[in-house]
C-alpha cells in the first residue's frame, strides 16, 4: 500500500486529497466511488507520495 496525492475537482471546486492505495488506478477509483453522481475532472494523475 501507498500513499497517494490526487488533484481533481468535483464539480467544479478544486480538491486536493491523500489517498492509500495500491496503484494509481485504484486511487483514481476509490476517489471516484468517494463522490457518487459527481463530475469529477482530473488535474493529473494521482502521485505517489
């Protein structure tokens, strides 16, 4: 498991949060199913930290 920094907004408001995970398209998935029926855009690909 890994630390994660993901850059994305969510409906339109500019989030920065830290994540565990395996890999980066997990992050991007529990980040996902963290906002249900959000619009989630991505600023870049979640970074291990």
């Amino acid at each position: 498991m890994h630390t994660f920094e993901c850059l994305f907004s969510v409906n339109g408001i500019r989030t920065r949060e830290n994540i565990v995970a395996n890999d980066q398209i997990s992050a991007r998935k529990l980040i996902e199913a963290r906002y249900p029926g959000a619009k989630i855009t991505w600023w870049s690909f979640p970074r291990r930290l």
